[in-house]
C-alpha cells in the first residue's frame, strides 16, 4: 500500500509519540519532576538566557512588581536553582543567577524535541519513510527491553 506524503507525515509522528510515551513510562519526564508554577519557570528560563540579572530586572521582563520579582527568585533560591548575590558594582541591589542544579533543570528542559511537525515536513519523502521505519524499528526494541533508563 502506497502512503501519501500526509499519512507518512501523520504516521510518523504517531509512531514517535508511541515511542515518547513508551520512554516516559519507563523513566519519567524532567517536565513531570519539575514543581514550579509557570512564573517560576518563566523567572528560570530569563535568569538561564540572560542571567545574571538584577532582580529589578528581572521583575521588568516578567512585567511584574519588584516584591513579586523577588518572591520568584526566592522560590528558585528555596529549590536550590538560583542564588542571590550582591551586585559588585552596587551593594544596594541584588544580582540573581542560576545554580549549576539550575543550569542541569533548563539544559534537560530543552534536551526535548521542538516543533516536530516542522522538522518532519522538511524531510524529503525517502528520508520520511526511513525515519517511519526507523521509529517502528525503536519501539519495537522498547517493547523487549525491560528498561530504557538513560535514553533519555
């Protein structure tokens, strides 16, 4: 049977959430461990791109009250993902920057496939078709192996 480059395309990302699911069942998600609020993950991904930063600004760029801005920090601070130092050049502010732990939570947050559906109509249609086979051939190995810890 002959696929259109659409049912391959459809197919394909069936087969790799299949192959998602299967991992994730097997070792969890660094999404599912996280326990931060949207803001504070908003907060961790500023200080992890433009960091450090003084929490003025960082409360500026969140489009929040300094109080608010600070209450942030300090719930990453309590995480062991951000510390608080004083800023060198004015002892009156404080800088804030991520914690290597914290650095580790946004490297493994990005280590996950984004925007798929756009990188899988890219691919021409010999190279679709492998990466079909390819990803049925990998859960089919998941499916023997009794753990995949490490994978991912």
């Amino acid at each position: 049977m002959v696929q259109t480059r659409e049912e391959l395309e459809q197919e394909v990302v069936a087969q790799y959430r299949t192959l998602g699911r299967a991992l994730k069942a097997a070792s969890g998600t660094v999404w599912m461990e996280i326990d931060l609020t949207i803001a504070q993950l908003r907060t961790l991904l500023i200080l992890a791109e433009e960091g450090p930063l003084i929490i003025g600004h960082i409360a500026q760029r969140l489009g929040v009250g300094l109080s608010t801005g600070g209450h942030l920090v300090d719930r990453l601070v309590q995480a062991g993902l951000a510390e608080r130092t004083e800023d060198a050049e004015d002892r009156r502010r404080t800088l804030a920057q991520l914690t290597p732990k914290g650095e580790d939570l946004y490297a493994r947050l990005l280590n996950h496939p984004l925007q798929l559906q756009r990188l899988i109509q890219k691919l021409d249609e010999d190279d679709l078709a492998a990466l079909l086979q390819g990803l049925q051939a990998l859960n089919r190995l998941v499916e023997r192996e009794p753990g995949v810890d490490g994978l991912i």
